[in-house]
C-alpha cells in the first residue's frame, strides 16, 4: 500500500474514488491506493466466496468481494476480500456497508501486517463484527480472530488437514477447498 502523503477529506476521497478506475482504501484522511493482486489472492478469495455462497443460499444475509466498501464513521473506508453482512441497514446503500459480521482478508507480502494490526484495530470499532478471517497464500494458513465479549478477541489457527469453524455464518468446510486450484 503506498499513501497519497496528504490529509484529504472522507468526501473528498468518495468523490476521487468513485471517478478512478484503481480503488482507493481511506484510513484517517490518508488515501492508499490498491495495488494489484496475484492469481493465487484472487483463487482463495472466490473459493472463501463460493463456499459462503453455497452456505447462505437464499437467506437475508449478503456477502461481497473486494468491489464493495466497508466504513466506520469517517474513520476508514476499506475495501475487504470477502465480508458477509445480515443488517438490513447495509441495504440502503449500494457502494458502502457499515454492519459487516464477518470479514476475511486474503494476505498478501504488502499488506499483510497492516492487515494484522491496524486493519484489524479499526474493524474492532464495528460492533456488528463478530469474526476476522486472515488466509495466507504462501502456505495453508487460516488465522480467525472471533469476538468472544465486548472487547475481548480469541484467535483459532487452522492448517492443512484442519476444518475451518466460521461460527458468525455457521459454517464449516475443510481448509483444502480454500486452497483447491492452486498451482
């Protein structure tokens, strides 16, 4: 992630976001433009994605990929691999969601620890948020951070072999089909 080295305001940077074909995450009046991601990012983010979407079928929750914003206040705007939402507020607008229950981010070498802490220490202030998914792409490594009390997180790692529990969706599924179609 590389700054934009100015303050920049949150409606300054929805209007620049929503005109530039490359997204733009915001974190506290600082704009980080996305970089490009790898074939194997994009994999493991449409197996996680498929996975839920064979899970949730026709309920009333929603997930997304990596085209929809997350928000807190005017704290960050951050563009999530894949988040499922079951607030009906998240309806009302078509670009930004604001009662994510589960989040996961897909780790990448230029990200991963922004993801691990900052990312992670903004998400804590979205009370909705109930789980925090990190993946590896380097080795099958799953690391879920899962609210357990108002301010208090537990972290389960899972590796190959492993069933991943996502308890905010009710879901389990072998690590394996995460990774399935790797080179």
């Amino acid at each position: 992630m590389i700054a934009i080295p100015h303050y920049i305001s949150p409606s300054d940077y929805l209007a620049l976001d929503r005109q530039n074909p490359i997204r733009h995450e915001y974190r506290q009046g600082l704009v980080y433009a996305m970089t490009g991601g790898t074939d194997r990012h994009s994999r493991i983010a449409i197996n996680l994605l498929s996975e839920i979407d064979r899970h949730l079928g026709n309920s009333p929750s929603r997930f997304y990929g990596s085209t929809v914003k997350v928000n807190y206040k005017d704290e960050f705007y951050y563009y999530p691999d894949a988040f499922v939402t079951c607030d009906p507020r998240d309806r009302q607008d078509r670009y930004i969601k604001r009662y994510p229950k589960f989040i996961a981010e897909v780790l990448s070498s230029s990200t991963e620890a922004f993801d691990q802490d900052l990312k992670f220490t903004d998400y804590q202030n979205l009370d909705s948020l109930e789980e925090y998914v990190l993946i590896s792409q380097d080795s099958q490594r799953v690391e879920c951070r899962r609210r357990i009390a108002a301010d208090t997180w537990e972290t389960t790692i899972y590796e190959a072999g492993d069933r991943i529990t996502l308890t905010s969706l009710d879901l389990e599924f072998s690590l394996e089909r995460l990774y399935r179609g790797l080179d």
